[in-house]
C-alpha cells in the first residue's frame, strides 16, 4: 500500500508541481540578473523624445518598445547618446533623454533654466528630449554620471522601426561648445 501511495504522489498534484516548480523557477534567478546587470526592456511614455520616440503619439496609444542595456552605463557617455536614469527630483522615477554635452562642454541654455549659458561640470552631462514637452537638465541642471541606469540600443517595437538605435547619426542642436580636450 504504501508504495501505491508514494507513487500517486509523485504522479499527483505534488509530482506536477515540484515538476514545473523546478522547470520555471529555475529561469527566475538569471532571469532577474540579466534584468538588472545586463539588458532590460523597456516602454516609451510620453513625448518628450518626439519624434524619435512614439512619433505617432498624437494619433495613437501605441508606444516603443527599446532594449536598454545595463553594462557599464556611466561609462563613456559621447554626445547624441539615448540613455535612462534616475530622475534628480524622484529617484524613484526613470527617465529617457538625450546626451547634449559632456564634462566641459559650454551649453546655451534654453527656459527655464535661470543662466544662458553653462559648463557642464566633471562627472555630469548635459540631457535634452527630443521633443518640446520636456522636463530635463534645463528644467534640473547638469545631472550626475553616475544617474545614468543604461543606454537605449534598440527599438524592438513597433516592427516597422525594429532595430539599432543609431545616435551617432543625430545632429546636435546649434549652442553646443565642446570642451577642447574632448574634441572628438
């Protein structure tokens, strides 16, 4: 008898759970590293990086679908660069905006922010959106290098714009002075 017991268990509601417990949850643990070390997916709100983000954000909901890779994010950042970081007002909060300028580099700034002209200072850069509803670093300053949680590569959807991110293409907006020792 209780060999018959033992085997309806295994073949029972305990059998088929510990069977897909250890075939799921096994993906859990490398699946939350690469999440957070290596690549995550990430959604486009908003139209701040109109219009090469959700170019069609006035006539639908649909919205991009960007891998964002996490190797090394603070480390040499160029200019035209799309990257997330924490937002300076709500850590909490992520953000995706354009790379402007770098450690040196003089910036004419645009309302509201309060000087016309900054020097972004070492260990920070200079962010921008694309679009004009925006909040970045002329609303909040210079931010910090080490903000920065990743860099956009790709647009994975929608299908008709599947692929790499090519922001070594953009051009820049004119009231950009590069530091001399960083000309590229």
């Amino acid at each position: 008898m209780a060999a018959r017991w033992g085997t309806g268990i295994r073949n029972g509601f305990l059998g088929q759970f510990s069977h897909y417990l250890i075939r799921y949850a096994t993906w859990i643990p490398p699946l939350v590293v690469f999440n957070g070390w290596v690549a995550e997916i990430t959604q486009i709100n908003g139209p701040s990086m109109y219009p090469f983000f959700n170019p069609h954000h006035n006539e639908s909901t649909r919205r991009d679908i960007v891998l964002v890779s996490k190797w090394y994010p603070d480390r040499n950042l160029k200019r035209g660069m799309i990257v997330t970081f924490r937002n300076p007002l709500n850590p909490k909060g992520k953000v995706v905006k354009r790379v402007v300028g770098i450690a040196g580099d003089v910036i004419r700034t645009k309302a509201p922010y309060p000087h016309e002209y900054v020097q972004v200072p070492e260990g920070h850069i200079w962010v921008e959106g694309d679009g004009d509803k925006t909040k970045d670093s002329n609303y909040y300053g210079p931010i910090s290098a080490c903000l920065v949680t990743g860099r956009v590569t790709h647009i994975l959807s929608p299908w008709d714009r599947f692929g790499r991110v090519k922001w070594w293409e953009h051009n820049l907006r004119p009231g950009i002075k590069k530091a001399r020792h960083l000309l590229e």
